[in-house]
C-alpha cells in the first residue's frame, strides 16, 4: 500500500480513497460506546436511551473558506459544531460520523491536515469518529457531520420555558462574528477573534450539567444570541427580555469594534458562531458555575401563545444549525403579536450590518 | 408564513430556508423509535442497543446529474442507498438525518420534489426522518443522509466468512450500470434499467431475515458485486467461488448488451448501484426464501491469511459505499498471494468498460 503522507503535492485523486481512509482511521481511538467501527457497512454503538442526534453540513464558500481557514480548524469547527447540538438538549455526544466530498485535484495533505484536525476535536469533545464517506466533487469542498449522543438524565428542548425563569449563557458570543469582520476586511487579528471564527470554543460537559441543575428550555446559539433566544422563546411561547449590562465587551471585541466601528453589542448578541449555550432555569435554582444570569423569561400576550405550537413545530429549523449567516435578522425574533426577545425591556434595533461573504438565506414570515 | 409552494419559477433563496424547511417537516410521520423529531437542537430516538449508523454523501456531477435523475428519484435514492448499508449489518433502519445544500438560484421545486422523493422513501423503508440541515453552497447540490438503525438479533459483519460457507445474493445487479451505460450514450430505455440507475430497488427486511437465518457475513452491493464480495473475502480471509450459472440476464440487460456490444455478466458482476445484499451461510443452513446461492466460500492460502486482519482493518472503506463509480477495478478483489474473488474458479477478466461520467478514484495497492 502506498502511504497517504507522500509528496505534499500530491492530490486527493493520485492518493485514493483507500489509502486516504487507512491514513485517517490508522491507530484510531475508540470509546466506550462504540460496538463496531469504521470498516463495515455500518458501526455499531451501545447508547442507551435516548439517542440524540444531528447533523450539519459545511460547505467550501459558505461555511468557511480555505484562505481564511487551515484545514486542521475546518476539521475541528465541523466536530465542535455539531457536538454544540447535543450540548444543547443537555446530552453528551459519543460518536460521529463524517462524509467528505472534495475535488480529485485538491492536495491530499489538505484532507490529512482535515482528518487530522477532527480527530483532535473529537478527542478534545470525547467522541469517537466511527465512520465516514469519502467521495469526489466537482468542485465544492463539502463537509457533513453527524453525531450521535446520549442523555443520562432529562433531555431539554426548546419549548420549557417559563414566565419567571431566569436566562443564562455560558460561552462566548460576539468573537466569531469579530473575526470574520476582520478576515473579511483582510486582516488577521485580533487573532483570538480570528481563531474563535476559525474554530469555536463550545463548553463541553456544560448541556448535561445544565440539564442536572433543572434547566428548563436550553439552545445552542449558533445564529446569534438573540436570533436563538427568538427560537427558545417561540418554542416556549415567551418572551425574554436581556439585560445589557449583564454583557461585558471583552478585549478582541472592543479592538474590532474601535477599528470598524461596528457597535459592540451588535457583535455580542447578534453574532453567530460561537456555539455558546442558552439555557432558562426555574427562579431561585442554583444556576450552574460559569453559567451568566443575562436576563429573565417574560409571559407571552394571549395571541402569542395560541401560536406557539404551531411556530414551534413548523417555523424551526429541522435540527442544527442554519448554515448561519453570522448576524441576526430582526423579523427572527418577532413574533406575530410582537418581539419576542428584548434588551432592557425594548426591541433590539442596533446595527447588525458588518461585512460577511455569506449572504442570508432566511425566510421571512 | 409565505407559502414554499408558490411559482414553480421561485428560486430556493427566494423561498427562505424557513418556509422551505416547514414545507419539508409539516405533517411528517413519526416512527416508534422516535421521541423528538425535526425542531430542536438534536432529535431523540429510542434505538435500543446496538445502534448502526453510516453516512453517505451523494454529489451533484459526481453520484447524480439533473438532466438524468428527476429530483424525486434523488431523494429517494439518498434513502436507499443509505438504509442499504444498515441492512447488510442485518440490522432495521428506523430514522434519517439529511443535510443538503444547493445554490440560491435552484428552483425551490427542485428541493421540494427532493423532500417528496425523501419522505416516499423512508416512508416504504420504514424509516422517519428526524432532522437535516439546509444549506446554502456556491455551486453544486450535496446531499448527506445519515441513517441510524436497530438489531433485533446479532449484528452481521463482513469478517465472518468461513470456509465451507454458501455465497447467497438478494436484489438486483447490473441494472444499475446498465441505465447509466445507456444514460452516458444519451438514451432514456430501457426505462427498466434507467429506472433502477435511478432508484435502486433494495431488498429492505432481507438483511435482519438473513441475520436471523444465521449469516455469517453480510455487504452492501454498491460498487459491484465482484468488488464488494472482494471487501467481504479480504476482511473475512478467505476466496469466493462464484457460478457462473447461477446468473441469469434479465432482459433490460440483454437489451443493453445487444445495443451496446457489453458482455452482460460483466454488467452482473462488476456493476455498482443496485444496492443488492450479498451474504455467506453455513453449509446446511436454510437460505432464506428469494436469496439465491451463487458460490461457495474457500480457505485463502496461509499467507493470505496473515495478512486479514491487517487489511481488513486498514483497507476498507470507512463505512458506507465508496462513492461508487459504477465499475470494478480488478484489484479490488485481488489479495497479496492472489485474487479473492473467482468466477467457476478463475479470475474475472471480462470487459468492464462502459462509459461513464464519474473517473475512478480508488487507491491502488
């Protein structure tokens, strides 16, 4: 067998799929969850019940760019990403499993330095990597991941929340959506900004935690803070009202924001990419450590509620992210009878226009 | 909401991601295995242990074009093609995730037939799908489907060949190859075999049925059912005899054998896509009814056999089919002392050159 890690210049077509998959599963570690592996038509997992599981798909042009990013951060952003997901029903990712379709021209190191970072990711998040597909594309890079998960205690939605319940986030918001400010303006720093665009720190363990503590409703915040806190608050049939000065601007944000003069708060609860998590808590539950108190859950007007099954079934995404844009469209937190998320009691209407290579491709409604 | 289902001239960026997304979800059944379906973060199922899962990509230009396949006959073949690989582990598929991407400009229509093909599939696999990602790419349409499955009885891997064993077959070979050899030379009939190009016909309930019977190996015939029974050999260390015999040519077959100068066992031996399921028995077992024998399983040499598990680990696929490309390559069922796969007892060697869109992209060794 020829070995994958040749001649840099060597392409994805004169490698092949076999040896490219035999370098990418070579010494692969294995978790307790896993039955079968890659190698068979299909692994095999032992998780319990429930099964938690979603996919998202990344796509070359859209979700990153190859100028902007290594492969090694494209590599760790698809595992971090989509981990998110299950973080946010208060589960615990095990597996994934991960189709790669590229062109027969592209280097084949980039595909090493791509499988190389999922398998870091995947150690970092605690999950197995249990199979794949490995196929040619025209032209695009495009990336799926699925991951599988389990859920030891309550699995939490969307839809729990109630008038009273205090709202928290833990993670980051605001740094991706500075780095592709700057990436965009073709510059390289902030470097943690830029670094926390190319792949996002998720807090890991935190979903199930937050699950234990008694978190009513929980999400991932991929679209931006107050695009997913209009999907929890629709799903519920609530409204969440912010508090400003429960954000402070750290340092990257406030260097992005002084030289574009883009208003930081704009980047704080309108960028995406993050994947910081979301949750409401009952009033007067212990709200889990490093979790941030950021505001309060409202009652719904009358005719809000009497549409909150049909938004929260119909009007959501299918699960994972949106392929997100990175800032928030307004009409995402509105509701038919008004908004349904605001800061210091009144509707967001700050700036939300910095440059970004991704049109939006949302809905309205 | 704005409709998804307006003018067939609509494009999917005019439709909206969301509206596009509920016309996809609205009134989807929901199996037994399923908790939460399509709507938050993650969907929960309750699988039992094991869980099979696989993936598999299909790729605008590479695994589909449009001016051949309808939109419908897409989303069903994501389906099948998919729950295939559950089957041939013996197991039952019982849920879907799919991503898929597409440029801004498709026509809406496109992807809402997509989503009919879709969910007419799964509804006769008996599978619910569960969630997806919808995506903007820049160029070409990719599809992710990411099948999760139950095991009733043993999992069936493809090491478990032993000597003594009978090759058995269920489903279709060459028809396939022979619509995409009749597609690639601008022809629509016959419509039998373009049809099966299109949707492959797989034997959903075989796999748990042959798993019960006592099967001792089982594959996906997705690349061809000399290259897969080859996977198969090489991970269970051992040679396949076939029969020659034991294979009639159907009539689209002999058809396009007779318009196009292809021997048609080549077409039955070495063509990709029809997704039948190949299997070893026990000698004396009982075969299950509509399985047909076609060989038998032989010891492999000692110095094949020293090297079976060091290719069974490293050279398969990850799991799921290979982005097929329609064609054997010779090498695939030849081990290091000689070759895996024999016809009444010597090596292939017939023709396998029909045209075809996609280039092999397989590793030599």
């Amino acid at each position: 067998m020829r070995h994958a890690t040749g001649s840099p210049a060597r392409t994805l077509a004169e490698v092949g799929e076999f040896a490219l998959i035999a370098a990418i599963t070579d010494g692969l570690p294995a978790g307790d969850a896993v039955i079968i592996g890659p190698g068979d038509d299909a692994a095999a997992l032992d998780l319990g019940s429930p099964v938690l599981t979603s996919i998202d798909l990344l796509v070359e042009g859209v979700h990153f760019r190859r100028d902007w990013s290594d492969a090694q951060s494209v590599g760790r952003k698809a595992v971090a990403v989509n981990v998110a997901d299950i973080e946010a029903m208060g589960g615990t990712a095990r597996a994934i499993v991960v189709g790669f379709s590229a062109p027969g021209d592209l280097a084949a190191d980039w595909a090493l330095e791509f499988a190389a970072g999922l398998r870091e990711e995947a150690a970092y998040a605690g999950v197995s990597l249990v199979g794949g597909d490995l196929t040619r594309s025209t032209r695009d890079i495009a990336i799926a991941v699925t991951v599988l998960g389990s859920a030891a205690g309550p699995v939490v939605r969307r839809s729990g929340a109630g008038a009273g319940n205090v709202v928290a986030l833990i993670g980051r918001t605001g740094w991706a959506a500075a780095g592709l400010t700057v990436l965009g303006r073709g510059f390289r720093s902030p470097r943690a900004a830029v670094d926390a665009y190319r792949v996002p720190e998720v807090p890991y363990g935190a979903g199930a935690v937050a699950a234990a503590a008694g978190a009513t409703a929980m999400i991932d915040v991929s679209d931006g803070l107050l695009a997913d806190l209009g999907h929890l608050a629709d799903a519920s049939g609530v409204v969440i009202d912010l508090r400003r000065d429960a954000f402070e601007i750290p340092e990257p944000l406030q260097v992005v924001s002084a030289a574009t003069g883009i208003d930081p708060y704009a980047l704080v609860l309108t960028g995406g990419e993050d994947h910081a998590l979301a949750a409401t808590f009952p009033a007067g539950a212990v709200i889990p450590a490093e979790w941030r108190v950021i505001g309060t859950v409202r009652e719904a007007s009358g005719s809000d509620e009497a549409n909150r099954s049909d938004e929260a079934n119909r009007s959501d995404e299918a699960n994972g992210d949106s392929g997100s844009d990175g800032s928030v469209e307004s009409d995402e937190s509105v509701g038919e009878s008004g908004p349904r998320v605001l800061v210091d009691g009144t509707p967001w209407e700050g700036a939300t226009g910095w440059d970004h290579f991704r049109p939006g491709q949302r809905g309205s409604r």
